[in-house]
C-alpha cells in the first residue's frame, strides 16, 4: 500500500500538465483513461474487501482469521496485478515528458458508466431475475395520476455490483421490447439540462445541439417518448437530485406508452424513496467466494 501512495503522489504532480497535453496527444488521453479506469478498480476492490471485513465483524469472526493462509494468498495476488498494472502506468507517463505543474484544480470524477457489458454479473443471478420479473410483472399496471411509467431502483453500498446488475437487466433479450432505450450516468453533480440532454441524446442514438433553455430540451424529449414504451437507466443517482429537480425531470416521462419503465441505480434509499419506489431492490453483501470472483476480475 505505501508503494501504491508513492507512485500515486509521482502521478499526481503531473496531473495538470496531461490534463492539458490531452487536448492534443492522444497518447495522453488513453493514459489518463487507464488510470481512471485503474482508479475505479481499486475503489471497487477496496469497497469490496471493506463489505466483506464488515460482515466479517458481524459475524464476530476475529481479524486474526485474515491472516490464514488461503486469504494471505488470495489478497497478496491481487495487490500484485493491481501493483504491477500501476507501475506500467507510471513507466507510460515517464514517456510523456510530463512538467510538474502543481496540484490540479479540476476535481477528480469517477468515469461515467455505459450500458456496454464490460464484466460479467457475479453473484447476483436471483436479483437480476427478480428485478426482470419485477418490470414484466408490472407491464400493464403502473398507470397513477397521468403516470405511465413505473419506476425500479436497486439500492446498495459502493461496490456491490449496482451498475454491473443494471447493465446485465438493460441487456437482456426480456427487454428488448422496450423501444427507445437509452442509459445515463447522472453521478454526485446532478445538472438537470446535463441529465435531460444526455437522455435524448441516448434514446435518439445522436448528437443534440446546444439548448440554453431546459423547456426546449424537455419539449423535444417528450415528442420522443410520447406514445412509446421506453426503457430509461439513470445510473448511481445521489441526494444532490432533490425532490424539485425530479418532478421536473420525470414530467417528460409521463407521455409514455404505458408499460414504460425507468430504472435507477443508488447508494442511497432514501433517494429511491423521493424518487417514488416504495420497495426498491436492496443489494445484499456477497458470499466469500463471489467476493473473491470480484477481485480477481478486476485485477485482470
């Protein structure tokens, strides 16, 4: 771990300097979308180890029992790819020529999510069925106050596969019915225009031109969406969208076919409350074994 901060603290003093040249070397850029994504690994990893050492105490298991063996191995593996993939980046950025310009005044951002399946969905095979079932089964019931949409949120910590199981469910041949379907990744700054725009764009697979004004975003949004059957993921929502800003978004799904659905990935249930899901799908921790399916899989 302290070879990691090392590396790490060499990495950042360099950060402005690349976040720069990226404008115009392209090798800068897949640089810095390596270490983004290395970045986001880690997070996961240790937002995994973290849920197990928790459960761990839970069960009243001593911390002792980490230092079998079989977990020293499993974890020293893991450090090792994680480590190994850390110097590669860190010998790329030496090639760059990269000034050390001061710390950077940009802030860090986890990188927006796609619908692509870049991991297979470990552990969660009953929770993706149940939450399938959950938009069939609801399929020509969820009409309410001119509401024609119907609203599933999978809750759960940081690293527990939210996204993953979304993908995997956005994916799947029983959705394929859905017409337009369209994923956003919304994130801690909730921008209403930002959020509403890439809705269009996504469920219209092209590019919208500059709106200033979020009416004529929504006007367009809605003309899409009247009268058809969508399916819309709106990817790790946080509290920074309130109640206001989500009655103002959600109005443009209310001309939708009946039988429209909307599904909302957070760590945070009582966003999926204000949002209007009474019984959200909660993630549960995982078994030790899918755990370590996890970390090994990251650290690929």
């Amino acid at each position: 771990m302290d070879k990691w901060t090392t590396t790490l603290i060499a990495i950042e003093a360099v950060l402005s300097d690349a976040e720069d040249k990226q404008l115009t070397q392209t090798g800068v850029k897949l640089w810095l979308d390596d270490l983004r994504d290395l970045a986001y690994d880690v997070e996961d990893i240790l937002d995994t180890f973290a849920t197990k050492t928790l459960k761990r105490r839970k069960r009243k298991i001593w911390i002792s029992s980490l230092s079998k063996p079989k977990f020293n191995f499993r974890v020293n593996s893991v450090i090792k790819k994680i480590t190994d993939r850390l110097e590669v980046i860190s010998t790329r950025e030496k090639q760059f020529g990269l000034k050390i310009l001061g710390v950077s005044t940009k802030p860090w951002k986890m990188p927006p999510t796609t619908s692509q399946l870049a991991a297979p969905v470990i552990g969660r095979d009953e929770a993706k069925a149940r939450i399938i079932d959950d938009l069939l089964s609801k399929e020509e019931h969820c009409t309410s106050n001119f509401q024609n949409y119907h609203l599933v949120s999978i809750v759960g910590t940081a690293g527990l596969g939210k996204t993953t199981l979304a993908k995997h469910v956005f994916n799947d041949a029983a959705t394929d019915h859905f017409f337009p379907k369209g994923w956003v990744s919304v994130s801690d700054d909730f921008d209403i225009v930002r959020v509403t725009t890439a809705i269009l764009e996504s469920v219209t697979s092209a590019h919208v031109q500059e709106f200033k004004e979020l009416n004529s975003i929504q006007d367009k949004l809605s003309k899409e969406l009247a009268g058809k059957k969508f399916l819309i993921v709106l990817d790790d929502v946080w509290d920074t969208c309130d109640y206001q800003q989500w009655t103002t978004l959600q109005s443009v799904f209310r001309l939708g076919a009946v039988g429209s659905k909307i599904i909302v990935t957070t760590r945070d249930a009582n966003v999926a409350r204000m949002m209007g899901d009474t019984k959200p799908h909660n993630l549960e921790s995982m078994s030790k074994d899918d755990c370590w399916k996890i970390f090994e899989h990251h650290a690929l």
